[in-house]
C-alpha cells in the first residue's frame, strides 16, 4: 500500500480562497462558522476577532438561511488577506427579499464586522432565482476601539 | 433546571417505572382531560386537574426521554424537558379538535427535546484533555491580552504556553463545544459594580437609538442580569471580548460563550414577534 507523501511542513498557510456550500437550513450554520472560527485562528487573528467573525458569520448565515428557498444551498466564500477576512455568503431567495437594516440583527452583524454589504441580484431571463448575499470582514486584530 | 438547584439528589419516580400496558393504560385519564379542558384556568379546581394529568401521563415523557438519552445530554435534564412538553400538550390539548390526547402529547414533547437539543446545539461532548487545557489557554488569555494591549491569537497563546499550535486549535474549538455552566460559570462577577454600571448607562443611551426597540427591548429584560450586561457591552457600547471579560471578571472565553448563547435567545426571540 503506497503512503502518502508526507505533507510539507511549511504548508501552514491556509488556502487564500475558500468556498463552503451548505444546505440552506439552520442547523448547517453551524459548518460556516466553525470553518470561519478555524481559517481566522490558523491566520493569526487575534481571539477577539476570530470570536466576533464566528458571530458574524453565524447571525449573517441565519438570517440568510431564513428568507432561503427549500431545497436550495448556502454558499459561503471566506478571502483573507494581509488585514483581513472578507466573507460573502448568498441564498437563494423566492424574490426579491432583503433583510431589515434598523433591525437588531443588522446592529449585530454592523458591530462585529466592517463593510457589511446587502446585494441582491435577480438572476437573468432565463428563470434563474433571486439571490441575496452579506458580504462582511473582520480585521485581523479585530474592532479598532476609538 | 436541573435537580441540582436545590442541592438534593435527581428524584427518580421507580413507582412509575412498571412495564407499560397496552395503549388503554390512559383511557381512565379521558374524562379528565375533557373537564381539565372544560374548566376555566386559572381555577383551583383546573389546577388539581392539570397535576393530576401531568402525574399520569409522566411514563410518555419519561419514555420519550429515554430515547434521547444517548446523545450526549443528561439523561435528568432530557427528563425536566419532556416533562414540560408534556405540561405544555396538557394546557393545549383541545378535546373538541377529535384527536386523541396521546397522538397530540408524542409529538408536542418530542419536539420540546428536539429544541433542547438544537439549543444545546454545541454541547457536544468534549474530552477532558481538551477541558484541561481550556482552564490552562483562558488564564494565558487574560494574562496576554493585558500585557499586549489586545486579545492573542492562537500562535502567540501557543508560543507563550510552550504547546504545539494545533493543540491551541483544537481546544479553542472545543471551548465553543462548551455548555456554559460547565467550566467557569462558578466564577464571581458583579453586574453592579461601579464601573460596569456607569458603562451600561451609555449603552442604553445608545440603545435607544435602535428601532425595533419595542420588541428587542422586553426580551432583554427577560435575560439574566450578566448576560443583559454582555449584550449591551458588546452591541451598544462596543466594548472588546477582552475588555468586557476584564470589566466584568469572567474570562474572554467565557464572555465569547455567553454571547453566542445569548445572540442565539434573542434572535428565536425576535423571530417569534416578527411573525
């Protein structure tokens, strides 16, 4: 039985682009935070920050997940780069849906993460479904305090 | 809710414990049900009834306990949950609807354990290894975010505590495994004390700023003083994990955990007013 090659040692880095797809129900949140929590701790945020992107990420996937349509997906894409992780999650919704911004949730998910952006796309003519997407990062040594 | 409140030993109800019958076994419970139901609540008489009923019926909840009971949750616990679902099918329970009081009660107490475990969601079991060296990175936490100015991240945590960084990992991502309650819950902290309360009356001012404020504003209330106190820190006078562990004295771990818990409480509670 062949062995694997053994994995170099100095592959710490975690990949630069990372893309996850759930089932758009609340209980695979979990999935999107959890692999959020662990890409940010592997790239040196500070604990602070990895907590609060966990948070975002679970409070932006939930109330995604509940305008979803049945049967349809949860589509997260984790970037980081030198400051920051940049987190771009969608659904498929049954039109053109959007989420309260003088809500709490949006409190919420504004105080964890910088530049959290609501985009909703109609699909084009031929029949693709609404989409409705939160993109949001968290610095890497989280909330700059005034 | 669990027994240990009050410091005496879980009661088992071994009287209860006889081989199940057949389904007529509740049939002489019938007749209460309708005049529980007929009754006015609140009446004394309604009252003894409804006891009565949950007394009754208690083998449903403990048998619907029971398959539940290997999944990691205290078999106790399980019990106290099905229970109230079954107090619950006992208040709700319409004769007049035409379906009998067991095809209503199952699924009603099914699904309060069901909730229970979602709210639970995390608790899943952790090895002692890993609760040993979340007491060890949660004191190094609060050591480091006072000597850096800021929280570590998992490498300097590692670093300073000698441990290999997947270790750290591996236990940080335990610690959200975690049930509050299981670790540092014990720990001393003073809601009142004069700092934290100086802090929460800006946090309120800002509070008052947000819509939705109706809704968002009793289910607050409703929350244990710390957790109100975590909350308004956080979300409205946009304080750090770090530094409302060191406001508060609980450690940022814990304060992470109380958080996501908390978050959790308000949005069902939030989503429950909206519909």
């Amino acid at each position: 039985m062949a062995r694997p090659d053994a994995i170099p040692p100095d592959l710490e880095e975690p990949p630069e682009d990372v893309e996850v797809r759930v089932p758009a129900t609340p209980r695979a949140v979990v999935t999107m935070r959890t692999v959020a929590a662990d890409l940010a701790a592997r790239a040196e945020f500070t604990l602070d920050a990895v907590a609060d992107l966990r948070m975002a990420v679970d409070e932006a996937c939930s109330s995604l997940v509940s305008l979803a349509r049945p049967d349809t997906k949860l589509t997260c894409t984790f970037i980081l780069d030198e400051e920051r992780m940049t987190v771009t999650a969608t659904v498929s919704t049954f039109g053109p849906e959007r989420l309260p911004t003088d809500s709490f949730g949006w409190r919420v998910l504004t105080t964890l993460a910088d530049d959290v952006r609501m985009l909703s796309a109609t699909g084009d003519r031929n029949g693709d479904p609404f989409r409705l997407t939160l993109r949001l990062s968290v610095r890497r040594l989280g909330t700059v305090l005034s | 809710m669990t027994a240990s409140d009050t410091g005496t030993a879980p009661a088992a109800q071994p009287e209860r414990r006889e081989r199940k019958g057949s389904r007529g076994e509740y049939d002489h419970l019938m007749p209460k049900l309708a005049e529980h139901a007929s009754l006015p609540p609140g009446s004394p008489q309604r009252l003894r009834l409804r006891d009565e009923l949950v007394r009754g019926h208690l083998p449903v909840a403990q048998h619907i306990a029971r398959r539940f009971s290997r999944r990691g949750e205290p078999e106790e616990d399980l019990e106290q949950v099905a229970t109230l679902g079954l107090i619950n099918a006992v208040d709700r329970y319409d004769p007049e609807r035409g379906t009998d009081f067991l095809s209503y009660a199952v699924p009603t107490i099914t699904g309060e354990v069901r909730r229970h475990f979602r709210d639970q969601a995390w608790s899943m079991r952790v090895p002692r290894r890993l609760k040993d060296l979340n007491v060890t990175l949660s004191s190094a936490m609060g050591q480091m975010s006072q000597t850096l100015g800021r929280a570590p991240t998992a490498a300097e945590l590692a670093e300073h505590l000698s441990l290999p960084k997947e270790d750290v990992l591996e236990a940080l991502e335990a610690s959200n495994a975690y049930r509050s309650g299981s670790l540092d819950e014990m720990l001393v902290d003073d809601p009142d004390s004069g700092t934290v309360s100086d802090l929460l009356g800006e946090a309120d001012a800002a509070l008052e700023k947000v819509e939705y404020q109706q809704s968002l504003a009793p289910l607050l209330a409703a929350l244990p003083q710390r957790e109100r106190t975590i909350i308004m820190l956080r979300f409205f006078k946009n304080m750090t994990q770090s530094q409302i562990a060191a406001e508060v004295g609980i450690s940022q771990m814990h304060v992470s955990r109380l958080l996501a818990r908390t978050l959790m409480q308000l949005r069902d509670g939030l989503g429950e007013n909206a519909r």
